[in-house]
C-alpha cells in the first residue's frame, strides 16, 4: 500500500546536494559581479526588451506582430553580439557570457535568440539556473 511519505519525496520538488552554489559547474563565482543572475531579472530583461521592439514596431512599422518579431530577433542578436546584453539586460545590469565551446559571440546569440523565440526552451532550467536555450549555446546569464 502507498504511504504518506512515499509521496512526500516526489512532492518537495527535485533533489538538490547540499550546499550546491548555482554557476558553480560552469566555473562562475558564488556572489558579485559574473555570478549566476537572480531569476527576477531574466523575465524582467525580457518584458523591457519586447517592450522596447513593439514600441518601436509601432512607430516605424505600424506594430505588424511578424515584424514584432523580427525586431526582437534582430535586437536581441544584436546587442548580446556588440555588447554582450540587450537594453533589457543592461538595465537590470546582467548580461550574457559564453561559458563553454568557442564559438563566435554572434552564433551564440542567434542560436540563443532562436531557440528562446521557441519558448520551451526557455521554461526547462538544469540546476545552475541555466535555461535549455542557454545551455545549447554555451552561454549564462550573470550578473553584472
């Protein structure tokens, strides 16, 4: 017969080692500038930045949801290519860095973009607070 406490070890979510620091797999530090980013700000950066593009798409290009689209995409690419964070980014001072493999910055950020336009991968996060579309590319949000 199932018992109480056998369902209890589902119900309190996945396990987690004790002590684990998110970013620590991916060689970021545990605090302070180049640690792993509070999750509030990702979806934040995120409402900032499609804000800005459908601001934009409706001024010059009378608000078209595929241009809408477009924009976020040419945005995003962009600005984490030249800088390394969106505008959305920038404010809630976090940005992107490659965390493994060598490729360009540009690839990283249209590999990232596209994938995030998906939306899955966006929702389905490892234990270092990394998204899918983040761990495809080789990059991690941080903090600023």
């Amino acid at each position: 017969m199932i018992d109480r406490k056998d369902l209890g070890s589902w119900m309190e979510g996945a396990p987690a080692a004790e002590g684990y620091v998110k970013g620590s797999s991916l060689g970021l530090p545990p605090e302070g500038p180049g640690s792993v980013a509070p999750f509030w700000r990702r979806p934040l950066a995120l409402v900032v930045d499609w804000g800005l593009c459908l601001a934009i798409s409706a001024l010059v290009l009378s608000g078209d949801a595929l241009a809408n689209l477009v924009l976020f995409a040419v945005v995003n690419v962009l600005f984490l290519s030249l800088f390394g964070a969106t505008p959305g980014q920038y404010v809630l001072r976090t940005r992107v860095l490659p965390v493994s493999g060598r490729s360009p910055m540009v690839l990283r950020a249209a590999v990232r973009t596209v994938l995030m336009l998906l939306l899955l991968p966006a929702v389905v996060w490892n234990r270092d607070a990394q998204p899918l579309h983040d761990v495809v590319a080789g990059t991690a949000v941080v903090r600023a």
